[in-house]
C-alpha cells in the first residue's frame, strides 16, 4: 500500500535534519536535576512566557453556544498582564473538515489541546525525539500516535486515536497573536499557528494507524524560550494529575513565579489576578460561584501536597460586595525543595551554556 502523507497547510513540512536532534540546546532542555530515574519520569519542562499566555480558555460546552447563537467562532481576545507588561492574545480558531460527514466545523483550542501539548513537550523532554534547528527558527517532536496515546493514558488522559488526530489539526490551524498594549514604548504583534508545522505519514487512515509517523513543530516562542534557557523543571506528573484545568493552570504558574518557595515565605495572590490571566473563570454567571472554583482548584492543590495551606480574605467593597479575595498560599515542604531543585538546575544549565562540552544526559541532586 502507497504511503499517504498529510500535513497542516499545503506547504509542506521540511523534515529536520539528522543534526537537529542533537546538541547544546536539547541537552539542556533534556536534562533534569534528579537523583533517580523514576524521579526523572516526572518531569518536563514550564515555559515562562509561553506559559503565561491565556491560550486554552474557551470549553467545548462554551463553544457550543456560541457556535449556536453565531453559527461561527468569532476571533476570541484575551487580555493578561505578564511580569510587568500588559498583553493581548488574539485566538483565531482552528476550521476543521469531518470528512465522514463533510461538515467543517470551528474550535478554539481547549482543555483537551493543552493535555495533548503538555504530552508532546514531556516526550520531547523524555526521549531522543525532539528536534531545534536554530538557523531556520524552529523546534519541534518526532512521534507516533500510539506513543502519545499511551503518554495520556500513564497520566489518566486516555484519548482515541481519533480524538487525538482532531486535537493536533486544531493546534496546527488555530492561530494566536499576542499584542503589547502598552502605548510607552510603542507596539508590537507575533502571530502564528500553536504549533507552526505538523505533517504525518502512514500507509492507512491517519486516525487509525497507531504507528504512523507525526511531526510536530512547537510554537516560536517555544524555540524561542529553548534557546534562550527561559523555562523551568517541575513536576510534570503531579500536574497532570490534577482533575481540573485551573489547577494544572495554577501548578505552572506557581513553578515559574513561586521561585522562593519555603516554609516560611508564603506566596500572595489575587482572584481577580487569577481571573484576568487564566481566563478559565469568564463562564461564570456569578462572581461567588467563580471564587468557590478558584477555592476548590487550591484544595486540589493542597490535597496533592502542593500547597500546605492557604488563607483567603476577601477584599468587600459597598454593601459589603466582594470585590476581590486575597490568598496567601503556604508551600509544602515537597514543593519548596523541587522548587530549590529547579532553581538549582536552572543555574547549571545557564552556567553551561557558555561551554562546549557535551552535558551529562542525567545530572545528580546533592
């Protein structure tokens, strides 16, 4: 049988070339602070920046009613602030064919994309599959849809064959800008696809053939934040553990701003912070049933040994309105020391990213 080859728009994806899987950059990427393998399966890797973006906020159910009362999904945009500068992200959704039916339907990409990203960054992590081609401004996976699938189901994510196919073509034809919006210093726009390439090939149907070879190229900030060193260990399988999206969203973000993590230096943070920059608590109809999730998702955290404890406060305005709440989050001893750990890896890779020796495939804790 003849091979099919399908990729994400009609110009094909230049495969990487053999010294692309190889070098500096991926050793630094792929090399974990530990002291075991079994701790090393744990981890991966939080992006500062890319992170930080509000870029899987829209449900499937809320896609649905807007797909009802519209017929189509408008450009969705969300405003964010990140370590001091207020950003825009402008999401254009992903239009794709059922060829069962010949129905094109629109999706945003959501909680089911995020697990799928999240999944093919611990595999470029884990394995000698990922891909960074610098001159050509790229990075990216080499994989199979069975060695995702089986990826999602270690983490309690199982997905179809199917299911897995339709999120990588959403990924692939979504496209994101993000905005400056601070008017000081002028403006400024990048805009692309989540992942800027995907192409696949298999001797069937795509979304049947376990082995069929997919290729994925990561989003330019992505390359961007490998190259550049701006990303952190943390425990990956702890996140994708956590039942709810905003506390895998809350997990991230403490791995990348809650550096200082002890016992005895809380972390403070706001709900209408947590609103503005995970845009998860838009659907709610009532400002009190959005702070009960806000609640719940940091009990998720607690009970995964995350957080110790947290207080809250709510800020009351007239009439005694809430309108904001205060939490000061308490780290577990856990969480303080893979966050000393992280800190500790961060500055070996930066320290030797100056040299031209080969780095160690697993370094030791002390």
């Amino acid at each position: 049988m003849s091979k099919k080859a399908f990729t994400s728009n009609e110009v094909p994806v230049v495969p990487p070339k053999e010294s692309d899987f190889q070098g500096k950059q991926l050793d630094l990427f792929r090399s974990f602070l530990c002291n075991r393998d079994d701790e090393r399966a744990r981890l991966s890797n939080t992006f500062d920046l890319w992170d930080s973006v509000p870029r899987y906020a829209v449900s499937r159910q809320q896609m649905d009613k807007i797909r009802k009362s519209k017929g189509f999904l408008d450009l969705h945009q969300i405003e964010f602030y990140y370590r001091g500068a207020n950003l825009k992200t402008i999401i254009q959704a992903a239009r794709v064919l059922d060829e069962k039916s010949g129905i094109s339907k629109d999706y945003y990409p959501s909680a089911s994309e995020e697990l799928i990203e999240d999944a093919l960054r611990k595999i470029a992590a884990d394995q000698q599959n990922a891909f960074f081609d610098k001159s050509n401004n790229r990075s990216g996976v080499v994989f199979t849809l069975y060695m995702l699938r089986e990826e999602l189901k270690k983490r309690n994510h199982t997905r179809s064959y199917q299911e897995i196919v339709l999120s990588l073509q959403i990924l692939a034809r979504s496209t994101i800008e993000i905005r400056t919006t601070d008017g000081k210093s002028g403006e400024a726009f990048a805009v692309s696809s989540y992942f800027s390439g995907l192409s696949a090939v298999t001797q069937g149907r795509l979304t049947e053939d376990p082995d069929a070879k997919w290729m994925v190229q990561f989003h330019p900030l992505v390359t961007r934040e490998i190259d550049t060193l701006t990303y952190r260990q943390f425990n990956y399988a702890q996140m994708m553990s956590h039942k709810t999206q905003l506390a895998r969203w809350l997990h991230k973000q403490l791995s990348l701003k809650f550096t200082f993590a002890s016992l005895i230096a809380p972390f403070e943070m706001h709900y209408s912070t947590v609103k503005r920059d995970s845009a998860l608590l838009e659907g709610y109809a009532r400002e009190r049933k959005a702070i009960e999730a806000l609640d719940d998702a940091l009990e998720e955290l607690v009970t995964a040994r995350v957080l110790a404890k947290f207080e809250k406060e709510p800020v009351l305005g007239l009439r005694r309105k809430i309108e904001d709440v205060i939490y000061t989050l308490f780290a577990s001893s856990e969480f303080s020391q893979e966050m000393k750990t992280a800190n500790k890896r961060k500055q070996i890779a930066e320290q030797r990213n100056g040299d031209t020796g080969k780095l160690p495939s697993h370094p030791k804790s002390r």
